[in-house]
C-alpha cells in the first residue's frame, strides 16, 4: 500500500497532466480559429508524435485525402 504522500503527489501529478492536456487543445482551438478567420491554410493536425491525423478545410470540415498521396515513394 502506498504512503499518503505518495497518494497525494500521483494525484497532483495526474491533475496537471490533465490541465497540460486541456490547454495544449485550448490552443489548438485558437489557433485553428484564428486560421480561419485569416482564410489560412487547410491545417493538418497531428498527434503527440507529429503523425497527420486529419486533414480539414478553413472551416474545419475533413478533406478527402487519396490513396495515392498516402503511398510512400521507393527509390531503389
């Protein structure tokens, strides 16, 4: 069984982890509306590791991405 003290900083710790999370989405938010106020660029949003999770337009609708952009390019 843990310590109480250790109870208490797992807590805290998870706490700030989720206040990091909603922050981190705030400013995405604000910056995908500012885009499209600005009439910006489509933006792609990516995860924690850079990876494009979806496309979307100036109105944050999805874009249908092809098949062909997804194929990785060989140059043997």
């Amino acid at each position: 069984m843990a310590t109480k003290r250790q109870q208490t900083m797992a807590k805290l710790t998870r706490e700030r982890n989720v206040k990091e999370k909603r922050e981190r989405k705030l400013e995405k938010k604000r910056a995908r509306k500012l885009a499209a106020a600005e009439g910006g660029e489509p933006m792609v949003e990516v995860d924690e590791f850079g990876m494009p999770l979806v496309q979307v337009d100036e109105f944050g609708m999805p874009l249908v991405v092809s098949d062909e952009s997804l194929a990785t390019s060989t140059d043997d």
